[in-house]
C-alpha cells in the first residue's frame, strides 16, 4: 500500500469518531511525528560526529575558523 492509500484509510476510519476520539486520534499522529523527528535528528547528528572524528587537526583548524565570529556575521532574523 501507499502513502495516498493510506492517508486515504485513516480518513475512511475516523470518519464518524466522536470528538475524544478524534482527539487521541491527532495526539497520536503528533506523537508518532515527535518520535520520527528525533530519530532523524539523531541520525543526522551521529553523522555529523562522525565525519567530524575523521577530520586531521588541520582539517578541523580550518572547520573551526570558518566559524570564528560566525554569530556576528550572521546574525539570526527575528
């Protein structure tokens, strides 16, 4: 089955549900997001620390001093 299928089925199955259901219904599906969300950003940062490890000294000087001042060159839009 796929995406579009399934998305199809869930609103198929929550159609009459009481609002409390439909409730833990959405508490669920913002759980599952959360869950998937951080697996992802943990994958992503052992990448990170991985590349990172492999890195010479002089290859990690140079990473470092790309980031020298780096808050005060590009400051963050409010």
């Amino acid at each position: 089955m796929n995406t579009a299928k399934y998305e199809k089925l869930i609103l198929t199955e929550t159609k009459g549900l009481s609002e409390d259901a439909l409730e833990e219904v959405l508490n669920f599906i913002q759980f599952l997001k959360q869950k998937v969300n951080k697996i992802k950003s943990d994958r992503y940062e052992r990448t990170v620390s991985k590349s990172l490890n492999k890195l010479t000294k002089s290859e990690m000087s140079h990473v470092e001093e790309e980031f020298v001042n780096y808050k005060k060159l590009y400051p963050r839009e409010k």
